[in-house]
C-alpha cells in the first residue's frame, strides 16, 4: 500500500463515522434546528471526503463540486433559519422517526 | 456608477475567472456580464468600506485569529470528548464601539470562529451584541470572555477603523488593563 | 514511495478529518442547541480549512490553490453566518432554556427591525 492509500483510508474511516455520528443527530432532532446544524456538519463531512478524494487522485476536476457543494449547505442552512417561525417549535419538536 | 459597485463588479469578474481556472477573452466578457448584471439587478445597501487599511495591524489580525481559530476548534474539541457534563453557558450583552456596518459584521464573524462564542443578535444602531458563551461558570470566566470580545473589536479597529475608533478602543483596553 | 510533501498533506487531511469527527461528536453530545452549534461551528470550519489545505499542499498548483484559497475564505465567512441565523432563529423561537445558562442578559423581546435584516 502507497502512503496516500494508507491516507485515504484513515480519513475515510474518520470521516465515516463523522456522517453516522451527524445521522444519529438528524434522527434524534428535537427541533428543525438541530437538524440543520447537524446536517451542516455532515456537509462539511462530506465536502472534506471529496477534497481526501481529490488529494488522493490528483484529481482538480472535483474542486468545482467542492466549491458549489459548500454554497449549496449554506444556503440550505440559512432558508431554513430564516423560516423557522419565531413564536412555536412547531410540531417538529417531538422527536419523530419515520 | 460609484466605486463600491465598480470595485464589485471587478471582484466578482476576477472570482469568475477563478472558478473557471482559465483566463480567455470570452470568459473575461462573460464574467464582466454577470458581474454587472448582480451588482445591478441584485442593488446592496451602500457600504462603506474601510477608510484606513493598517497592513501590519491586519497581518497581526489574520495570525491571532488563525491562532485562535485553532486553540477554539481543539477548546470545543476537549469538551466534546471528555466523558464529564457540558459546563454552564452565558448569554451576554458586549457593547461595540465601532458603528460601522462593515467593521462591525467582521467583528462579530471573527468572534464566532475563536473560543467559546457565538453570535445571537447584533443592534447595528445601539452598537450592541449580544453572545452565547460555553464553559462559562464563575464571574472569572465571565469577565474574559467579555475581554476577549473586546480584545477581538480591539484587533479589528487597529486593522480597519478610523483613527476615532482605534483610540477609543484603545483607551477601553488600557482602562482594562489598569 | 512518497516524497516530504505528501507526508505533509497526508498529516493536514488527516488532521482535518478528525476535527471533522470531533465536531460531529459535540454535535450528537452536548446537551442543548447553542452549544452543538459551538461544535458546528469551530472544529468544523477547522477541520474543513486542515483537509482543504492538505489538498492545496497535494495538488501543487497555483490554479487549484487559488479555488481552494476563495473555499477556505468562502467557508470562514458563512459558518458563522449560517451559525448566527440558526442561533438567532433558536433564540427567537424560544427554543434557548434560559434557567440552564450562568448569566442570561437577554435582548429585547422585539428587538428593533433596523440592522437585523437577512
């Protein structure tokens, strides 16, 4: 094994359990907003495992994906923020699992 | 056309180019056209910019708060994964001094990013904010993370504000250190 | 096998994705919505800027670099403002147990419509 595959699965373990541990947060909730901050985390999660992705490959073809990925979680975070009713939680209060 | 619009309209044409990694003629007159149509299509409040740039002051500026951009990630960190409960928080009112727009949104995004605080509210026109602060739980706690807020408006002046500004946050930090 | 410069970008991604992990456990651990945004917010952006420079240092271009450098500015200058509409937004909603904070000098119940704006 190179030293970059030896990298690469590292932070592909790392960044795994980054996505699961952020999963188990976007399940539990309680509110819309743990959801998001969560969910930004796990954006960032996988941003990142794109970036070890590109590193590992020599591959730039991916920094668009990064850039518009990035923009993408922004944006979502900050709708959502902006439409969160200030005077109730909501129903999404109760922790709810489909 | 004033010059925050022009100086936009460059920026943007010059991100343009960067995201598309190349720099021909077509692109160059594409970008120009985008850029034009936001800055006019999509109008920003006017802003005033920095009046005064101290460059060593701003170097200081970025390394501090790299610096603490670091210690704040490996704070969280700890807290994070050491088995005992999450220390009390505090919400706390900082007054600012700057009244600028620009300087005053910059201080409050570098406070996000270094240790312990996050930004609730701003009162742009009381030159209030307010903070949530984690791990506070003794009046010595509290008393420096009101000194780092303002240590953090201190660094941002001396980089960025008018000679008005800079003094007075000056004078605020010698008071507190006397 | 490998040279000086991709021990070094091994050593930042790695770095990097740690901060990410540790984020994400702050994010699952702590006990109430302000501070799992702290968690969110810091080691993420930091882990985010450690993996990303990893790549600059790994790619050894100038064109590559100057993408990731408008990324990392990128991500500096939104994580706090995605945190701060989510805290706001929190806050507003009620969503912030005051009785658990040490000091709570709360902000006006309507705070004025000037200078809050998206």
């Amino acid at each position: 094994m190179t030293f970059m595959s030896v990298v690469s699965v590292i932070c592909a373990v790392l960044l795994g359990l980054t996505g699961l541990v952020c999963m188990s947060r976007i399940v539990r909730g309680p509110t819309m907003l743990d959801r998001t901050v969560a969910s930004d985390v796990f954006v960032a999660a996988t941003v990142g495992a794109l970036a070890v992705w590109a590193a590992v490959r020599k591959d730039t073809n991916i920094l668009p994906i990064l850039v518009s990925l990035s923009f993408v979680a922004f944006m979502g975070s900050v709708a959502i923020a902006r439409y969160t009713k200030p005077e109730a939680p909501g129903p999404e209060n109760q922790s709810e699992v489909d | 056309m004033n010059k925050t619009r022009f100086l936009a309209i460059i920026t943007l044409t010059i991100l343009w180019l960067l995201l598309w990694a190349d720099v021909t003629r077509i692109l160059v007159a594409g970008g120009l056209i985008v850029a034009t149509l936001i800055v006019f299509l999509f109008p920003f409040p006017a802003l005033n910019l920095a009046p005064v740039v101290r460059p060593l002051r701003l170097i200081a500026l970025v390394a501090v708060f790299l610096w603490d951009m670091f210690l704040a990630s490996l704070q969280v960190a700890w807290l994070a994964i050491r088995p005992q409960r999450l220390p009390s928080a505090a919400l706390i009112e900082v007054p600012l001094i700057t009244g600028s727009d620009m300087l005053q949104v910059l201080t409050a995004e570098l406070i996000c990013l270094v240790p312990g605080s996050l930004l609730i509210e701003l009162d742009s026109e009381g030159k209030r904010m307010w903070l949530h602060v984690m791990n506070v739980s003794s009046p010595q706690s509290l008393a420096e993370a009101r000194k780092m807020a303002h240590d953090q408006e201190y660094r941002v002046l001396a980089a960025l504000g008018s000679q008005d500004e800079y003094d007075q946050a000056l004078a605020r930090r010698e008071a507190a250190q006397a | 096998m490998s040279n000086l410069t991709d021990i070094v970008a091994g050593a930042f991604l790695i770095a990097g994705a740690s901060f990410a992990l540790v984020a994400a456990i702050g994010v699952a651990r702590f006990p109430d919505l302000l501070n799992r945004m702290h968690a969110g917010t810091k080691p993420q952006t930091f882990g985010l800027l450690l993996i990303l420079t990893g790549l600059a240092i790994r790619l050894d271009s100038w064109r590559a670099g100057l993408l990731i450098a408008i990324l990392i500015v990128f991500q500096m200058l939104t994580a706090p403002v995605s945190a701060h509409m989510v805290g706001r937004a929190a806050f507003r909603a009620g969503l912030v147990n005051r009785d658990e904070l040490y000091v709570c000098e709360a902000p006006d119940e309507e705070p004025p419509a000037e200078g809050h704006t998206v």
